[in-house]
C-alpha cells in the first residue's frame, strides 16, 4: 500500500486551514465578540490567540510530522511514539473520537446549510416575522418530536444530508491529494470570494429602512466592534437591573431623555477594564479561539503527518493559523452581525445563540434585503462550503486509524467508517426533538473532550517530549524558527491557562456557577444524565462510549503499537 | 460607532489581514528565490586567479 502524502504546501495549508474555518467563524464569534464588548474581548482573544491558539497548534503541526516518519498517522500512533509506556497509545483513543463522533453531528448541520442555501435559491424562503422563521427552522431540522426531520422534502433534510453524505465519502475515497486537497484547493478561494460578496452586499447596506435610521450598518460595527457598552439600567428591589444595550447616538440621546423623566433609570457605561475583569469574558475569548483553530481535534497530528521532514511546519501551522483568523475577524465581524442590526436592531441580534443568529435571525434578514434570495443562497453557499472542508478533516483521522491497526486499504476504511458515521448521524438526525442528541454530543465530545486532548497534547509536547527539542524538530525544514519566548509559553503558560480555563468552564457548564452572583445549580447536560435522566441524553453517552471501547480494543490488538520505537530526534 | 470602535476594528482586521497576506506571500514566493540571496557567496580577484 502506498504511503499517502500531500502534493504541494499550499494545499496542506489550505487543507488544515479549510478545517478551522466553519460555521464558527461567520455565526459564534461575532456574537461572542458583540455580548463581551469588541475591544476587551478582542485583547483577551489575542492574548488567548499567542498563549495557546499558536503554541497548542505548533506542538500538534510537530508532533504529526515526527510520528508520521515513523509510520504513524493516527492519534493512538502519534501518542505510543511519544509516550514511553505501553499504557501511552491509549490517550490517542480520544483523538479518534472527537473528530469522528463530530462529524456524525456536523454532517447534519452542514446538511441545513445546504437545505437552506437551496430554499433561498428556488424561493422556498420568504418570512415576515422571527416566528416564522423560527417555525421554518423548527420544522426543518425537526425540532418538535423524534424522527421529525427524517423526510424527503425540499423543506425537510433528509435529501440534503444523503448528498451531503455521499459526497464526504467520496471525496475521502479518493485519498488525500486526489480528495481533501483538490476540494480544499478550489473551496477555499471560493469561500473567499462568496465572503467578499456578501461582505460588499452589508457594507453597502446604509440604513434599509428610511423610517428608522438608528438602524443601519455603522451602527451595527459599533455593537459589534465598540469597546465601551452602553447600558440602560432600572433600578428594582434587586439593585440596577439591564434594561437595553444602546448603539448610536440617536438611541442614546433619546435613552437620555427617558432617563431624564424617570428617576429609576440610568445609563451606565461599561469600559473595557471591568469587562476584563469578567471571568466569564476570558472563558467565551479562550474558548472561541480554541474551538475555531481545530486545535485538539486530533486533525492537524493526522494531517501533518503526511509531510517529510522537509516540509516547512512552523510557516504552514502560521498561515493556517492566519487563514482562519481572517475569515473569523476579518469577515465574520464585519458580515453577520452588522446585517442582521440594520435590519433587526440590538433587540434583534443581542444574545442570539450561534443557530439562532444564523438559521433564524439571518434567514430573515436576506429575505428583508434587495436582492435578498441571491444572496441568502450566497450565504448559505458559503457556510456550507466553509463546513464541508471541516467534516472532510474529521474523516481523516479515523481513516488512517483504520488503515493503520487493521492494515487495510482505502476502499474497505471508506466502507468502515461510513458505516459507523452513518449510524451516528441517522441516530443525531433522528432523534431530533430540541436538538438533545446533537446538543448532547457536542457538549461532551465537542467540547468536553477536546479541552482534555488539547491538555493532553500540549503536557506531552513539553514535558514528556521537551519543549526545546520539540522546536529543534520543528525547526527542520523551516524558512523561520518558532521564537524563543514560545519556549516558557509552551511549558508553564499555555498548560496552566489551558487548565485554569477547562477548571472555568467545568465550574460555569457543568456545576452552572454564575460569576455573576445568585445560587450555583448543575447545568442542564449533567441534569440530563443523573438528576433527570433522559433516554436520548443517555443513548448519546452509549454512542460515544461504545465507539471508544471499539477503538480501544482496536488499538489494544493492534501490531502496529507493539513494536518498540526510537523517537531520538534526528540531526 | 464610536472612534474607540473604529480604533478596535482597524487593529483587528488589520492585524490579522497583514499577517495573512505575509504568511501568503511567504508561501507563495518561489522557494529558490530565499536560497539565492542567502546563497551568493564573495570570491576575491586572487582567489578567482586560483580557481
């Protein structure tokens, strides 16, 4: 069997960076930058960005690369290569995990993207209220009641999702090169290009209704992109309670009067000192950027090693890097959200979850916008585009681990997974009622799991491996070498950030702290599964934990993690 | 939008524009082109003499 290897460094990059772009980038980080004030999260994202984005990303880019030239492409390899213990092979069970039980969910939700970009592109979209859209979405993804979203209906998913299916599988089928790199070589250009379409449609946008000018796009980068937020507040038996969020000088000058006439209102400003003095701030800027880059996914260990030692990581892990921080800030904070307020104002976009924001709030902005099918069909174009190189690198890994402990080819791996994945998704698109089983997964796979890869990846790095003979090996081949300042950020900051803000998000998502004051009570995931239990929560459970005991059994039988390895690094 | 806003959002998506188009012209430049300018190496008039 031939070794698979990419065939030129640009469409490497374009590869890792066509994972990390998603539905992220346009639809969550807009919102999380708008909730927390733009510059006092912009300052945390950045710092988040330099302390674990780039170092996480790094290690992995090493790592991969190292364990490749030893015949290892899977997580499970990577780490038995690393980890000098015959326990070690096991960390990389999650690494085989999370990115194949992810796809299994974010199939479905590339599926809605596609279902909407062609309902826009054949008129099935036309809303005159957030309700409506509300109840096309609910009827779409079948919220209502299990099983609701299984038919074969324009308006319905289950067409999309086959395609959408058919085509991951065949693009995988035809192997790294001829597949992933071909669709990310032409995708991505594209994503680009439909990006700067819609960009040019928003920015143009002025005030679309004449009747009230407060709403318009510049208005919309302020709540975006201000650094001090304006707040009314009404004073109540409690204390100052939020009233509004105000953007614009008419809103605030009228705000003024109200406050005025009444002695129980006020306006507060919120600088960008206190709102870094948020906890909950850093969590949402850590996060964001930890779940937008694919760090700890297990993709990039898979990806990189297919590269020689020739091949120059610390150039391709930046552009990738800075590929998808283009589209997340350079597009994406300028596109979604100051739409969605021209049309909608704050009262419209505020605390808008990613769904909301992007099946319920945009749908019926392009439907208000001239023009608006062509562009909605644009849109949704792009975010499915933007999601297809993403679930395209969430099948790699479990590929090469197939291939890897079974010594199989390509065409019974395809068969393999394909079948595990298509269990997954008929499962995540059947039981649909609330989103519980997609929720469900995502909690626990995609974020649970990944906090604890990350950590994992990044204490094997630098302590297990050494961080200093770790950047020797990622120097190989480089046009530059990873700065020395990266040395105790790899060793002592990122793991003790990393680590502080998983003991963070525990503390917020699963025992339900409030940093904000009142009674801590556990989140609705852990009530699901010990307080009152919920058979599709617990099946969700079932579904990850038998795929780990299935991949743990295999790594336990596999020839490949017996054989002992050198892992010196080379001159 | 306030001038703190506009001040935010040049630095952002000028930030993160310029070293995207760094990290593209870095790719994108042919590879020789680096080798060559590090490569040239000074040769005397005697030592050519010699050669």
């Amino acid at each position: 069997m031939a070794a698979e290897r990419w065939s030129s460094r640009l469409g490497v990059i374009l590869a890792v960076a066509g994972s990390a772009v998603g539905l992220g980038n346009f639809l969550r980080f807009p919102g999380q930058a708008a909730q927390y004030g733009g510059g006092a999260f912009m300052i945390a994202y950045f710092l988040s960005l330099l302390v674990i984005g780039l170092p996480i990303c790094w290690a992995e880019w090493t790592m991969g690369r190292m364990a490749g030239r030893h015949g290892f492409n899977a997580a499970p390899g990577v780490f038995h290569f690393f980890v000098r213990h015959r326990w070690g092979k096991y960390l990389g069970v999650i690494g085989v995990v999370i990115p194949v039980v992810i796809y299994m969910y974010y199939v479905v939700i590339e599926a809605w993207c596609l279902g909407y970009a062609v309902n826009f592109a054949f008129g099935g979209i036309h809303f005159n209220s957030g309700e409506e859209s509300g109840r096309f979405f609910s009827r779409f993804i079948g919220a209502g009641a299990n099983g609701g979203a299984i038919g074969f209906h324009w308006d319905q998913v289950g067409y999309y999702l086959l395609f959408v299916f058919i085509l991951n599988f065949t693009l995988i089928y035809r192997g790294l090169s001829k597949g992933i790199e071909w669709f990310c070589t032409w995708a991505m250009p594209a994503l680009l290009l439909l990006a700067f379409v819609i960009l040019l449609r928003v920015l143009t946008l002025g005030a679309p209704d004449a009747g009230q000018p407060e709403k318009n796009v510049l208005n919309g980068l302020g709540f975006m992109w201000n650094p001090e937020k304006v707040l009314l507040e009404k004073q109540t038996d409690g204390g100052w309670t939020k009233e509004r969020e105000l953007v614009g000088r008419e809103i605030i000058e009228s705000a003024e009067r109200e406050v005025a006439a009444d002695s129980k209102l006020r306006i507060r400003r919120v600088g960008v000192i206190e709102q870094l003095s948020k906890p909950q701030l850093w969590l949402a800027a850590a996060g964001q950027i930890f779940f937008s880059l694919s760090v700890g996914f297990g993709v990039i260990l898979t990806y990189a090693s297919y590269l020689s030692r020739e091949d120059d990581i610390v150039l391709s892990g930046l552009s990738a890097t800075s590929a998808n921080e283009f589209f997340e800030v350079g597009l994406g904070g300028l596109i979604t959200l100051p739409a969605a307020f021209a049309f909608l104002g704050v009262a419209g976009v505020a605390g808008m979850g990613t769904f909301a924001l992007g099946f319920n709030v945009l749908p019926l902005v392009f439907d208000k916008m001239p023009f608006g099918t062509v562009f909605g069909c644009v849109f949704f174009f792009l975010l499915f585009l933007a999601a297809i190189t993403s679930s395209l690198s969430m099948l790699q890994p479990g590929i090469a681990f197939l291939e890897e402990v079974l010594a199989i080819g390509r065409k019974q791996s395809v068969t393999i997974l394909g079948l595990i994945t298509g269990v997954g998704s008929v499962f995540v698109v059947y039981f649909s009622k609330d989103l519980k089983a997609l929720d469900t997964l995502d909690f626990w796979v995609g974020t649970f799991l990944i906090f604890i890869l990350a950590t994992t990846q990044i204490l094997v790095f630098s302590w297990g491996f050494g961080v200093r003979k770790g950047l020797e090996e990622a120097a190989h081949g480089a046009s530059f070498r990873i700065p020395g300042i990266f040395i105790p950020v790899m060793k002592i900051l990122c793991p003790a950030f990393l680590i502080t803000i998983f003991g963070l998000w525990v503390l917020v998502n699963v025992f339900g702290v409030s940093f904000g004051g009142g009674e801590p009570e556990f989140s609705g995931y852990v009530r699901d599964l010990f307080i009152n239990p919920d058979p599709v929560a617990w099946l969700a459970i079932g579904l990850v934990a038998g795929f780990a005991a299935f991949v743990s059994l295999l790594v336990a039988r596999a020839p490949a993690y017996r054989r002992e390895i050198q892992r010196e690094v080379e001159p | 939008m306030t001038f703190g806003g506009w001040m935010v959002m040049i630095l952002s998506v000028g930030s993160v524009s310029g070293l995207f188009l760094w990290c593209l012209w870095k790719v994108l430049m042919p590879p020789d082109k680096s080798e060559k300018l590090h490569g040239f190496s000074f040769e005397t008039p005697d030592e050519k003499a010699d050669s």
